[in-house]
C-alpha cells in the first residue's frame, strides 16, 4: 500500500455484506468516494446530500464503478433542523441497523450567515445539523450492537475555540477562520462526548483530520484567504511547539476519503473510540481545548438545549 492509501485500498479485504452505511455530503468529494469504497466492500450505503440531481448522479456513477452496489438517496439540509428530522425518520426507514454514520458534509470559511434555525452557518451546518441527525439515530445505531459514528473534523479547529456564551456569533464581529476552527473543534468534542454516552450501547465515535483536499468546499477562499491561512497554521503550530509544514499540502479525494474510510472499517479502532485520526492513524495531534472531556460534555447540553428550543 502507498504512504497515502486510497478509501478503495483501505477496504481491500473488509466484508460489509449485510451492513449499512450512512454518509452525509455523499453527492461530491470525500463522501463521494467514501461511499464508491463503503459499497465496494459489500454495505448498503445510505446516501444524504442536500442536492438532488448530484445524489442521483452519485448513485449511477456508484454503481457503475462497483456493479451490483447497494445504495439508497435521501434528502438532507443541514441548515435546517425540520429537514435533519425528516431526514432521520426516511434513513431509519431505509435502515432500521445502522452500522456506520459517517458525517461527513460541511462547508468552510462562509461569508457570514445564518441557517434557517439562525444558528451561525459553519457551526450550524457542521456541528448542529450533524449533532441532531446524530441523537435522532441513535437507536438504529445502537441497534448494530458494534456501530462507529465517523466525524469529519479538521486540523482546522486550531483556528477556534467554541465560546460557549456565544456559540452563533451573534454579540462578535464575524471573523470566518476562528467560526469555522470552532465548528471543526465542535466536531471534535462530540465525538468524544458521543464516545462516551454511547459505548455501552456499543458505539464508537471517531474525529478524522482528512487533510487538505481538492474539493469544491474551499470555493470561498481567495488568494489572500489561503496566504492568510497558512499564517494561522504557521502561528498555531508556534504556539503548540509544532511544525505546520504540510498543513495545506493537498491530496486528491480518492486518497483524502482514506482516514475516513479507515475510522468506519479498521479493526484496529475497535477499542481507540474517541480518537482524533489523521493519516490513517490515531493522532495526538489535537488542541487541549478540542479533547477537554469536561468541555465536550458541556457542549453537548449546550447542543441539546439550542437543538431542543427550535
């Protein structure tokens, strides 16, 4: 296998015959090519995505490329919790057991914004809409006796702290690198929290660092967003002690999708839940504030109160 693996080389050898597969943002990039390598392996993979058309052609080009795959479309937008709810009830239809939920859609230094339920847009569409989807499918997940909950987070969250006293920016003036640091860093404390509720019912939950890929979720950025990235990288790693060469070195999706793939088949995970993964390795490369157990139970109220209240 190459130093950076593809999501189809990780699943060589893996038989998910019988086993279904949730992926959020499945209609383009990393969970496009998740769910191409999920299916190879023989699962049922449930396809979410807000577009229509690209889950439709995501499902033919799938199928295509692995000939008898199993998949399934439905309809999900993140930036509206009434839309996360119907979504949650048609996946549950389409699969009582749910053996991987891989929640993978995001978007990433957005001018700013508000979702439908007037959460801030990165944090809302990243950590909120994934954290009610989460909740409500639980019982499917606990269901598989040995389900993983995979979250797409990113080495991102050095950019931003969650402020808990205003989480949706709505007393700040906007900056959007440190919103989207905190809804990857909202990612992270999830999984941990998540890992932590939910093992005895047999769940896992993993934060994938998934690189820097060449996708459309980096439309937003202008020349002088990227040189002002690599001085928040730059400065971040200062700060920790670390290096940041290689933080935006960028990899294709089929190779970027690996360390996803690799939290919802590895074996090798079975007792590691909770861990930030990059590489296709469990790495301590994380904040302090992003692996606070304390902090990731208080956002998980926090989560459960704002989710509640619309």
């Amino acid at each position: 296998m190459t130093e950076r693996p593809t999501a189809l080389q990780v699943v060589e050898g893996i038989d998910l015959s019988g086993k279904a597969c949730v992926i959020t943002g499945a209609s383009s990039g990393l969970g496009r090519e998740s769910a191409r390598a999920l299916a190879a392996a023989g699962a049922h993979v449930v396809l979410a995505a807000r577009n229509h058309d690209a889950l439709a052609q995501t499902a033919e080009w799938i199928r295509a490329e692995v000939p008898g795959a199993r998949t399934s479309t439905v309809h999900l937008d993140l930036t509206a919790l009434s839309s996360v709810r119907a979504a949650a009830t048609a996946i549950g239809d389409l699969a009582p057991v749910i053996h991987v939920l891989m929640n993978n859609a995001g978007v990433m230094f957005t001018p700013f914004g508000r979702t439908h339920d007037g959460f801030e847009m990165q944090i809302g569409t990243n950590h909120f809409g994934h954290f009610e989807l989460t909740r409500l499918l639980v019982p499917q997940l606990a269901a598989a006796g040995n389900a993983r909950i995979v979250m797409l987070s990113s080495r991102g969250h050095l950019l931003g702290d969650v402020d808990f006293g205003d989480p949706n920016w709505m007393g700040r003036d906007y900056d959007k690198f440190a919103a989207y640091g905190a809804s990857k860093t909202a990612n992270i404390l999830h999984a941990v929290e998540a890992n932590r509720r939910l093992r005895e019912s047999g769940i896992r939950a993993y934060a994938v660092h998934p690189g820097t890929v060449a996708t459309s979720l980096a439309r937003y950025m202008s020349r002088s967003d990227f040189s002002q990235l690599r001085k928040h990288a730059a400065a971040g790693g200062a700060a920790r002690g670390e290096a940041s060469e290689g933080f935006l070195d960028v990899v294709t999706p089929e190779h970027g999708a690996a360390t996803q793939v690799w939290a919802a088949v590895s074996p090798d995970l079975a007792d590691r839940g909770g861990s930030y993964l990059e590489d296709c390795r469990v790495s301590d490369a994380v904040a302090p504030y992003a692996r606070d157990t304390e902090r990731a139970a208080q956002l998980w109220i926090l989560s459960e109160e704002l989710c509640a209240a619309r």
